[in-house]
C-alpha cells in the first residue's frame, strides 16, 4: 500500500470514525436510551425502533463502504444525509428559546452541534464531488460505483 492510499485510508476513517464504532456501539449497548431519545421525535415505539434500525444500518454498512471504497460515493451521499437530517431532527436550536438571550443556553449548544453534523456532511460530499467537483458527473453516472480512492485500477472486464 502506497504512502497516498494509507493517507487516504487514515482521512477516510477520520471522517466517520464518529460512527463506527462509537455512535453504533452506543445504540447497541443502550438501545432503550436511543430509542426513547428517537421517541422525541417519533412517538410510536415501533417507529423509534425502527428509525434507531436504520441509523445503525447507515452507521455501519455506509461507514464501511466509504472506508473500504465499496460503493463509497453512494454511501458517503447517504452519510451525509444522514448527517444533515439528524442536524434538523434533534439539533433544533432555533426551538429552544434562549439562543439569543443566553450565551450558556441550550439553544447556542445545540447550533454549534447542528453545525457539526452539517459540516460533517460537507465533508462526506467531497468523497462524493471530489475536491475539483469532477467526482459528480461520475457519481451521476454510476452512483455506486468505487472512486478507486487507493489507486487500485478499475478492471473493465468486471463491469
């Protein structure tokens, strides 16, 4: 493996480190306290469970793809996603009331994560667009298609 791709491989797990392992470990080992926190925003427990699901699929299935390069532009569109609808669900920092009034509130906490989560999500697109915006007409193309982000030529006889 060559000095770019174990850099490659370093910044990509950078990026969704936060995911896999620890966001996923959580909702693992605390099920109950993730789904009754989903329950914030879906009542019904069987949409909690369901929503909690789906955020441990994205966490682990999606972060492996963009480590290993499989499907990593899609998985990293998904990640991003992610990012951003978790930003709006549970980071309304504009709801609390006491953003402009306290600079110790919960409303300013809660911007600066919504920030976070979005920034995130930025940088999971440039795996996406790539740093020039060429990666996108190939992303359109084949949306689950490998960037090839550790040099390993595309073999065209696999399709």
């Amino acid at each position: 493996m060559t000095t770019a791709a174990i850099v490659a491989l370093v910044v990509r797990y950078g990026l969704v480190l936060l995911f896999l392992p620890f966001s996923a470990l959580d909702k693992i080992f605390g099920f109950d306290h993730a789904v009754k926190q989903a329950q914030s925003m879906f009542k019904p427990r069987p949409i909690a469970v369901a929503m909690i699901l789906i955020g441990l699929f994205v966490e682990v299935v999606c972060t492996l793809g963009v480590v290993t390069g499989v499907a990593d532009r899609a998985c990293a569109f998904v990640i991003a996603g992610y990012c951003a609808a978790t930003a709006i669900l549970y980071k309304q920092f504009w709801a609390q009331g006491d953003f402009c009034s306290d600079p110790d509130g919960k409303g300013r906490t809660l911007l600066w994560d919504f920030l976070k989560n979005l920034s995130l999500g930025a940088g999971l697109l440039l795996i996406v667009v790539g740093t020039d915006g060429t990666g996108l007409a190939a992303f359109l193309h084949a949306p689950f298609a490998s960037s090839r982000p550790y040099g390993v030529p595309h073999d065209r006889s696999i399709g």
